[in-house]
C-alpha cells in the first residue's frame, strides 16, 4: 500500500491524545470546582473545538464544491460533512455523561449543548439528504447549498440559545484554565485535531475514488453504421 | 421585479382558487392545537403560560404542509419549466414564492391566536404590537428557508420526510426568539425583553432572505 | 443565414449509459426539422438540451451564437419548450396561466387574447384540471405561441390526440415563425411540416437528409431489427 501523508497525521494525533490524557488523567492536578470529573475536559473541549473546525471545513468545501463544481470539492464535502457528524456525536454523549455528576441530569438546555445538538441534526440531514439522490451533479449542489446554510446557522442558532438560557461553563481559553491545566488541554486538542485531519483525508479518498468511478466515463458507443434505406435512389 | 409580483400574484391566485385545501391546512392547524391542549391536561395555568408555544408549534408543523404544496403546484404538470424558459430569473422566482408563502404563514398564524385565546384561555398583558411584529417576523423568518428547502426536495422521492428533517434545525433561532417574543406579549413584559427577541429575529430575516435568495438560483437549475 | 442551433459531439450520460453520443446539428434560423427514432432513442433528452434545461455531459453546444452555459437567460427568451407535461398550472383556467406566463414573459396583454383565440380556448373557464388531453396540448401550444421564439422545440405534439386534434396542432406549428425543432413518432404527419429530418437510434444520428424520405429511413430501421 502506497505511503500517504495523512498517515502521519494519524499517528501524530493519536501519539498526542495519548500523551494529552495520559498527563490530564493522571498528573494534572484536579479542576477546582469539579474534581476529577472535571478531567473529561481533555477530551470534551478537544472534541468540541475540532468538531467546528471539521464543519468550518465542510463550509469551506461547499463553496468550492458550488464554485467549481469538481468532483474532488463534493467528496471533501461528503467527507468533512461526515467526520463532523461523529465529532458531534461524540460530543453529546461526552456532554451528557460529564452532566449527569456535575449537575445531576443528562440533559440541560444550555446554549452549547443544545446548539451542539441542532448541529447534529442539521448536518446528520445533510448525509441523509446525500443518500437520496442519484444524479451526481444534483447531489453537489444540493448537498452543498444546505451545508452552506447549515454552518450560516450555527453562530445564530448559538447566539439564540444562550439568550434563552446559560448556564454552561464559561469559554474555555487559557485564561480561564490554569497553567498546569493548559498544556495537556493544548496538546489533547491538537492531537485531536491530527486525528480529525486523518479521518477526513481518508475519509475524502474514499469518496473521491466512488464518486469518481461514477463519474468515470463508461465508454460510449461505438458509431452505427449508416443506415441504408433501401431501394430508394 | 414584475417578475415577482406575477409570481407572488399567481401563488396566491392558486390558493385562492384551491381554497378547500386553504381550509383543510388551516383544521389541521387547529386540531394541532386540540391535540396540544389534550396533552398537555386541562389545568389552566400550564395552557395559558404556553400559549405561545402551542400557537408556533401549530404554524411550524402547517409551515411543512403549505411549503411542500408550494413546489408540488410547480412540479405537478411541468409549470416549473414553462417559468424557467420564460426565462424568469430565479431571484424573482424564489421573492415571489417565498413573499406569497410568508403572507400564507401570517394568515395562518394570525387565525391561530383566536383559537388559542379561547382554548387556552391566553391573555394579553404585554404589549400587543411586539405580538403583531413577533408574528410577521417569525412567519417570514419561516418563510425565506423553507422556499430554498422546499424547492431542493420537489423533485426527490420520500422529499415530505426530508423537508421538516432539513428545516427544523435551521429555524431554531426563530422558534426560540419568536415564542419568547410571543409569551412577553402575552405574560407580560416588566424587564423590557422583547425587543432584543425582536432585533434577533429580524437579523435572522436578513440574513436568510439574503442567503436563500442568492442560492436559489443554483438550486433550482440542478 | 445565421445558424440558430449549433452543436458539435455532443453527447449526455446518465450514469453508466449514454443517452446521447456524438451528435452534430446545425439549424438555421428558418429551417423546421424532424427528429424520429424508436422510444428510449434521445428525442427527449436531446430536446431538453437545446432548451438549456439539462448540460450536456460533452460536446457544445451554441445558440443564436453564443454558449447558452454562461449565460441562459438570454438563450432562453428567445426559444420555448413543449414537453411532455403541459407546463401549466393546473388548478387555474387557461386564460389565466396564459396571462401568468406572458406577464412573466413580458409579452403584452392582446397577446393573450389571441392566444386565447388561436387555441381555441376563449370560452373555457374551467381550470385545466378538467380540460381535455387534447385542450392542454393546444393549450401548451399556445403557451408557446404567446413566446414568439426564435427557436420551438416541440417534444411529441400529436402523442394523444385525434386526427382533428393533429389537424389543428399541425396548423398551429405551421405557423410558428422561427426554426421548429420536432421529436415525433407520428412521421407521415410530421413529415409533413418539416424541411428535413434526422433519425436518432441510441443517442446517436443515424441517418439525416430531406423530411420525404423520414418515413423510408424509418421503416428501414426497423427493418434492419427485424421488426418489419
């Protein structure tokens, strides 16, 4: 099998989450407030952090794809698409079993989660919508124009729900992490997103080479041969 | 520009002349409301302090209804293609469609505030132009992507399941701000809330009457 | 005499079959001509090509002089489609989707009338949902009338009618100004109508010349297929 560069992502990112978690789960001192609950943080805010990325990306892609119209654009589509409906998942269910201890439910309406969850409709839409249609060019547009407004949405949809109610933590940053928190925090989101650069790349390879054996040209017909019509003259 | 106001005067037109379905969408608006109302129970104070929510859940779940019609009258014989080499630039297609879908929605939500008057016993404490502006600015804020989605799924097989699968999360923002705006309107408002309701809900109007407009146009060539 | 249509290899896929392959057109600006061929055969998709409502897969193609991809609008005012489907609405009456369609179009109010007049529907208030194969097919050419085009492309005009009502249909095609495209199964009548005409089997020309001798082409493929 050939060599291919995301290969090093790959082992980049998982070298880094390991390293990330190990540090967050065993040396990193406990969070203040939470306790040792509070190391899901490690993998939560990664999570989160790369899972938008992976969509900005899908947007990103999605123009292109309407721009161009190529076949390469519509597969980082698919692709982008796809691994940022894992990562929301992946995100929920983090979310949920870090709210159950910390808060004592599974679910509450804060801006994020609830956000986080529209997204995951919105997008997991989009891969079903891409299902449905056959006609490869109408499938690129389609899919396309509803991951532009799909990501148009997300800022607005953020913004809505934390006017009707907040009450997750504030914004993670370095500022508001302290310093022995940071560094594992840095590398576990990095790590993450090498991992996520990997599944995307191969994720793209493997739509590039179906939707390009769908497009690949069966070979036409060969010329007929001219018609005699016969004792006409 | 003429173009639109043919297009929005001849929705219209068909709605008008297809009025047993006008009706027929308007029961199902009310029968959405009974069915809230049953489940919810009868105690009084719980149907009155969700008033707002009945009236926009019933115009959403209408909005699937109306918006599906919308492109099924296009697609149905072939009209569709007559427009597009009238030619009929796409711009006015898409403002004359979503403009005759949104003044469909506001009589629709409009019927709905009496229903819920009565049937939850609802009251108008607050200010009843932030009710009246709720209104219009939710029903467009429906009515601008629920044209792009509609005319994305017209010609797809099993499209009624992916309309409301497509169009709900995107109209979060709106259900959000309008039934706040709404429930201000009728609770009553002593922390002067609903203006920033307002303000969200007219960002959103112009963001998506924007961007559905410009990608309209891609959508319905594909 | 200025070519109206224009095309060179064009060819159109759907997924792994060719529906059409190595077609090479030209049509002037008054020429009416015949395309023929047996079901499944193009006709169609060929017909939607040339109005700009599907891209060709390969090939060009060019009308009134210019590519039709960058900019269709203007391709488009200048010709008209009769498809398969009427392209009405059906729960308005005639006068009133001519009215709709010619406002769109920004053809003058009297247009409709005669319209109206020429497809004999002036006294017809029903929608169209109660009209007639027969009605919505003089309908739709009068939908096409109202538009004036340069270019008509006519897809099976007579599929449905009686011989009156292919009486009058040929009328109304005979007096289209402009070139007429015409994919139709009924030769004799077509013929007709027609300057010359091209035979189409399996997305690609077989057989092109003088519309007298459609009918001898076509009998000699079938013929050629054991079918006759």
């Amino acid at each position: 099998m050939s060599f291919r560069w995301e290969t090093i992502a790959g082992l980049l990112g998982v070298g880094l989450v390991a390293w990330g978690h190990y540090n967050g789960l065993f040396v990193a001192p406990p969070e203040a407030m939470m306790g040792d609950v509070g190391r899901i943080l490690y993998v939560h805010v990664p999570t989160a952090w790369v899972g938008l990325t992976t969509y900005l990306l899908a947007f990103i892609a999605a123009i292109g794809a309407l721009w161009t119209g190529k076949v390469g654009w519509d597969a980082l589509v698919e692709a982008s698409v796809e691994v940022g409906v894992v990562l929301n998942g992946l995100l929920l269910f983090q979310g949920s079993i870090w709210a159950k201890p910390t808060w004592g439910v599974y679910w509450t309406w804060d801006p994020r989660l609830t956000t986080s969850a529209v997204m995951v409709v919105a997008f997991g839409a989009i891969v079903v919508l891409r299902r449905m249609i056959d006609q490869p060019s109408r499938r690129l547009t389609l899919s396309a124009v509803a991951t532009i407004v799909a990501f148009v949405n997300v800022p607005i949809t953020y913004m809505s729900v934390k006017w009707w109610k907040t009450l997750h933590q504030n914004f993670s940053s370095p500022e508001t992490v302290s310093s022995t928190m940071v560094t594992p925090l840095r590398v576990a989101a990095f790590g993450m997103l090498f991992l996520m650069v990997w599944m995307v790349t191969t994720r793209w390879r493997i739509g590039v080479k179906r939707l390009g054996e769908e497009a690949a040209a069966a070979d036409m017909p060969a010329p007929p041969s001219p018609l005699s019509l016969g004792g006409e003259e | 520009m003429r173009q639109t106001l043919a297009i929005f005067r001849k929705d219209l037109l068909i709605e008008w002349r297809t009025a047993s379905r006008t009706v027929a969408l308007m029961s199902f608006a009310f029968i959405v409301l009974l069915i809230l109302s049953f489940a919810i129970g009868a105690e009084s104070s719980a149907l009155q302090l969700h008033a707002a929510a009945y009236i926009w859940i019933a115009v959403l779940l209408s909005s699937t209804l109306l918006l599906d019609r919308s492109f099924r009258v296009e697609v149905e014989a072939g009209a569709l293609h007559s427009l597009l080499l009238g030619p009929v630039r796409p711009a006015a297609l898409f403002f004359g469609k979503a403009l005759a879908n949104f003044v469909q929605l506001l009589f629709l939500g409009t019927i709905t505030i009496p229903l819920v008057i009565v049937l939850c016993d609802a009251t108008f404490q607050g200010q009843v132009w932030v009710m009246a502006v709720a209104l219009i600015l939710g029903t467009a804020g429906l009515a601008a992507p629920g044209t792009l989605y509609a005319a994305m799924i017209a010609r797809l097989q099993g499209r009624q399941l992916m309309l409301p699968l497509l169009l709900f999360p995107l109209i979060v923002p709106v259900l959000v701000a309008a039934v706040k705006a709404t429930s201000l309107a009728m609770l009553g408002d002593p922390m002067n809330q609903a203006e920033a309701w307002l303000v969200l809900l007219l960002c959103f109007n112009l963001i998506y009457w924007c961007l559905a407009g410009v990608l309209f146009g891609r959508v319905i060539e594909s | 005499m200025e070519a109206v249509v224009q095309t060179r290899d064009l060819a159109c896929r759907y997924g792994a079959r060719w529906a059409l392959a190595r077609v090479d057109l030209e049509i002037g600006a008054q020429e009416r001509v015949l395309i023929v061929g047996p079901n499944g055969c193009g006709k169609t998709t060929l017909l939607r090509i040339l109005a700009t409502l599907e891209p060709p897969s390969r090939g060009s193609l060019t009308l009134f002089g210019a590519d039709p991809s960058t900019n269709a609008l203007e391709a488009r005012r200048r010709l008209a489609l009769l498809g398969h489907a009427p392209g009405v609405y059906e729960d308005l009456s005639a006068a009133e989707n001519l009215r709709v369609l010619a406002d769109c179009a920004g053809r003058p109010v009297p247009d409709v009338d005669a319209a109206l007049r020429i497809a004999g529907l002036e006294n017809r208030p029903d929608p169209v949902r109660r009209l007639s194969a027969g009605m919505r097919r003089r309908l739709a050419l009068a939908v096409l009338w109202i538009q004036q085009p340069d270019l008509a492309l006519l897809d099976e005009p007579f599929a449905q009618l009686d011989p009156g009502g292919i009486a009058r249909v040929g009328e109304a095609i005979r007096n289209l100004p402009g070139a007429v495209v015409f994919a139709s199964h009924q030769v004799r009548h077509a013929a007709l109508l027609c300057d010359r005409a091209i035979l189409l089997d399996e997305g690609q020309i077989r057989w092109s010349g003088a519309a007298d001798q459609a009918e001898d082409a076509w009998r000699a493929l079938h013929i050629e297929r054991g079918q006759l």
